[in-house]
C-alpha cells in the first residue's frame, strides 16, 4: 500500500548563512494539493518564541535556455 500523505506535511532544518532565510523548509500536502512550506523561529514583544510560517506553490522551474545552433541566422 502506497503511503498517502495528504493533509500532512514535514519540516526540515534549513543550512543556509542568510540571516533573512527560513530556519525551516519543507512541503506541505492540502486536499491532495502540494505547497512549500517555510518558518522562521521569531520572538514575540513579550519574549515568547513562535514560529512564523509562509506557505506557497511550488515555482515552476525554469527550462534552460537553448544555444542558437552555428547555421541558425542572428535575427
């Protein structure tokens, strides 16, 4: 049996020198719909951490772009 992951998602540690980056990342499952997943660890006016999240769709990712061939004209 195939694992079903829908309304469920997963958070990992994110390495990254930017102090702007999320400290995790990860993906989420709504309705059978996938979303990146992104908190940063935030501490409140009364002192207290929490987590602030940013949800998204994945970017589609860019097709890499062709080389004109030698025999292709310049316009």
């Amino acid at each position: 049996m195939e694992y079903d992951n829908t309304n469920s998602g997963v958070l990992f540690k994110n390495e990254s020198d930017n102090e702007k980056a999320p400290a995790y990342k990860g993906k989420l499952n709504v309705d059978g719909t996938e979303y990146q997943l992104a908190a940063w660890i935030k501490t409140g006016k009364s002192g207290q951490k929490f987590m602030s999240l940013k949800v998204e769709l994945p970017k589609p990712k860019a097709e890499p772009k062709q080389q004109p061939l030698e025999d292709d004209p310049p316009f």
